[in-house]
C-alpha cells in the first residue's frame, strides 16, 4: 500500500482500521476522530486532517515505531520530575490532589508547569458516543499544552444564564497524545446545569476556561503488573484515559476491564473498547449489560450487575490485581463489598466517585434544550438527614437552619454568601474556611492536613454541619 493508495481510498483504510472491532463503516466514518490515536504522525503539521491520521501508514508498525519510547521518556522524566511535591497514591475511598507533570520537549510544545492555572481553550470538535453522551476535544490554537496524568480530571467554569458555574469532569484523553484534551460528558436526566448545558449548547469553535489537573486516580505513577478497571457508565471516562495511555505505551500490565452499562446502545467508547482489545492481547475486555437487550439486537455478552460471583468467575487472580473503581455510589459501595467478600485488601482499592458534586434542584418548568437553572445545589438524595442545626455565617451576618444535607459551600450558595470554589471535591483548597465554633463532619474525599483539621479549617465543599456552627465567613 503507498501514500497514493492511502489518500484515494479513506473508506478502505477505515474498513481496514476498524474491521477487528466488528465496527460497520456507518460507525467507522463517524469515530474516525480516535484513530490518530494508534499512528505516530499524528501531530505532523501540515498534512490534512483525513491524511494526517494515515499518512505513511505502509511505513507504520505497531510496537516498533508508535512513538512508545517518547511516552515512556514523557512519564519517566515526568514523575521523577515530582520528587516531593506528590507522594505516591495511598488508596481511600476517593481520589484528589496531584501535582503537574514537567517534560523536557519544549521546542514543539509550551508546556504549563507548577501551579494550576485558568486557561482559555477552544472547542476543536464534538462527537456523540452515545444518544445521551458526548465527547469534547479541547486544544489551544498556540498549541500550548496541560500536563497531566491519566485518570486526572479538570474544572470548567462556564457562563451560564449570566451566572458562573464550576464542575469536574475527567479527562478520557491521553496525555501521550499532549496536544489535546478531551472530556465525555453524559446528560444528567435529573437536570445537571453544566452537563446538560455543555450537551445542549457547547458547540465547535466556542471557549471555555479550564483549570487543572487534579486528581490522584492514575495508574501511571507505578503501574501495577496485573489490573482490574471496574466502571459503570460515564465512569469509564477516567478509566478510558488509563487504558489509551496504557495502550499508547504499549505496557506489559495485565489489564482486564469488567463494564457496566444499561443497554447496547448505552455503552460508551464501544468501537474503540474493542479495537483496544483486539489490538493488544494483554488488555481483556468485559461488558455486562443491566437492562434486557431489544430483541432485534440480541447482546451475546454477559448481562446483570456487576456482582460478587461475576468478578470472581471473571478474575480468579484478583488477589494478584490492583482495582481501579468509578461510578454512582451505588455501584461503587457494592463493588467495594463485593472485593471486600473476596479478600482483597484495602491498599489494593482505588477509587473515583462521581458523586461529590451534588444533584441540582430545579427550577419550575425547566425544559430541555434550554439551559437548566439551579434554585441551589443539593445532596439530599444522598445524605439523610442528621439533625437540627443552626449555621452563622458571622462575617455576613447570617444565620441558616440546616438538618446535615447540605454541604456548608451548598448552605453559603443556598444563603447568597458567596465562598470561592473551583472543584467541589476536596481537590483544590480553594474554598477553605475557619469553623470558629462547633463541629463538622468532613467527608473522605478531602485531604485536609490534620493540623489545620485541629485549627478549625474545613474544606466547605466536603464539610457537614455535626452542631450548630459558627463560621469565619
């Protein structure tokens, strides 16, 4: 095949690309965006945007010249870059705070280094995975770059209706393809304001001010030998970052991967799970479907939740394997049981929720399509009810009744008390205050250090009121 075959025959290419994950061209054409991430000229300058994803692919073999040893030199360079600025990941039951990353290939790229700094980026294009899902890709016209880690996620601020909103979402690219980011974004049927304003209305060419990295759920600061990824959902968003880096490398890691999702047509990354798959005989790929499949499209998988016996019939070696988590709480507090049943220790558990960021109440007669107004956020579907309290915000002046639903960030929002945020996960630092009397309950996803526990300092987004509370606010 020569470079003249290539660029008169995209469609064969495509067939070709995408024919071991049993993809139909349709599907092909459509996904042909993750492609560059299996060709090494992915960033040549230059070339158009179809050839850039094939040319002198009859120079290209897999394993020989990817590009696997710039990654490996990226990471290498990178974490050891770290020194004492990040420990290694401790396992907990969430996941939060990494430092950047640094490289020494400045000549291509301008990297940002240190700190996590506001940066504006642009929508280069927008791909629907599923009927509900969406995926984002970001770049900077100047090509300049975030350092991150798989499995990270970033904060988006957004304007919305006049008002500006802050939320979290992980990264599903790989920081081996650094000139890009990407984020999947699934619309929340309970009316998510940013992430059904970000399906409804983002659009290519718009920008949006990024904020990051953050996060500790990475396996690529010391790889385990043997993995199990478990998700459900859209939390295979940062699990799919893991796996792309991991494949990217090439890695050696024994990699199995056991999914949940409701329906076929539910599953996020399909194609590309597959493709991964079928491309590296390392890395086992498992889908369980929740819901009974549409009788013209009978699913030949596994079907039911993801269960104490299914992962011990799928991983007869899970005391060897490191366990990588994400999803609903719900799903997480029964996988976690379920490991537990099976005997694997603690220290073997990572974890990422996609929870801490409440639900949004809406407003009355909110429609879809339209961007979706918050009366305020709130997390009573989740917390129950934990007494009667009385909060004073004492520089404000104001005193709010609370019953332990509502984080204290969620009671100042509730109040119009305005306290600065940028995740509202426990991540970030930024919206730390002094509890000047009483008690709060902090929750496991914030890393507050235990002397500034003992001083009175909480993280407003994680912290509950225990008692009544006097805040420096």
């Amino acid at each position: 095949m020569t470079k003249n075959d290539n660029k008169k025959s995209p469609n064969q290419w495509v067939r070709k690309l995408f024919r071991q994950s049993n993809a139909t061209i349709k599907a092909a054409q459509a996904k042909t965006y993750f492609a560059h991430r299996y060709h090494h000229n992915h960033v040549k300058p230059g070339i158009a945007s179809f050839d850039v994803l094939f040319a002198d692919a009859d120079k290209f073999e897999p394993g020989r010249n990817s590009g696997n040893m710039d990654f490996q030199h990226f990471f290498e360079h990178g974490l050891s870059s770290l020194g004492s600025r990040q420990e290694i990941v401790e396992p907990r039951q969430a996941s939060d705070i990494n430092s950047l990353q640094t490289t020494e290939d400045e000549d291509y790229f301008n990297l940002i280094r240190g700190a996590s700094l506001s940066t504006q980026y642009t929508v280069l294009n927008c791909y629907d995975e599923t009927v509900d899902t969406k995926t984002f890709r970001l770049g900077k016209a100047d090509r300049q770059i975030l350092d991150y880690l798989p499995g990270q996620y970033i904060t988006l601020s957004v304007v919305i209706a006049g008002q500006e909103y802050k939320r979290s979402y992980s990264l599903a690219s790989s920081p081996s393809h650094r000139e890009i980011l990407e984020i999947t974004v699934k619309r929340d049927p309970n009316g998510g304001i940013v992430s059904n304003w970000l399906n409804d209305q983002l659009n290519i060419g718009d920008t949006i001010t990024v904020k990051g990295p953050y996060g500790k759920f990475s396996c690529a600061t010391d790889t385990p030998p043997k993995i199990l990824f478990l998700a459900a959902g859209s939390g295979i968003v940062p699990i799919m970052s893991m796996l792309r880096w991991l494949a990217d490398t090439e890695s050696s890691a024994d990699v199995l991967l056991i999914l949940s999702f409701r329906t076929l047509y539910d599953i996020i990354y399909h194609d590309e799970l597959n493709l991964i798959a079928a491309r590296h005989k390392n890395i086992k790929l498992v889908i369980t479907l929740t819901k009974e499949p549409i009788g013209y499209s009978p699913w030949p998988g596994k079907t039911g939740r993801i269960t104490t016996e299914m992962i011990a019939s799928t991983a007869p070696d899970l005391s060897d394997r490191v366990v990588y988590l994400c999803g609903p709480d719900t799903f997480m507090i029964e996988c976690k049981q379920s490991l537990q049943k099976l005997k694997l220790p603690d220290k073997h558990i990572f974890c990422e929720s996609f929870s801490v960021n409440s639900p949004v109440v809406l407003e009355t007669g909110a429609m879809i399509n339209q961007p979706v107004i918050p009366k305020y956020l709130s997390t009573q579907s989740i917390r129950k009810q934990t007494g009667s309290y009385q909060v004073r915000f004492a520089k404000s002046g104001k005193t709010i009744a609370a019953d332990g639903t509502l984080t204290l960030l969620e009671l100042a929002e509730k109040s119009g008390i305005y306290i600065g945020h940028e995740c509202r996960s426990g991540n970030c630092s930024e919206c730390m205050i002094k509890c000047l009397k009483g008690n709060v309950e902090m929750t496991a996803q914030s890393e507050i250090d235990d002397l500034d526990r003992k001083k009175g300092w909480a993280y407003a987004c994680c912290a509950y009121p225990a008692s009544n509370l006097e805040l420096d606010v």
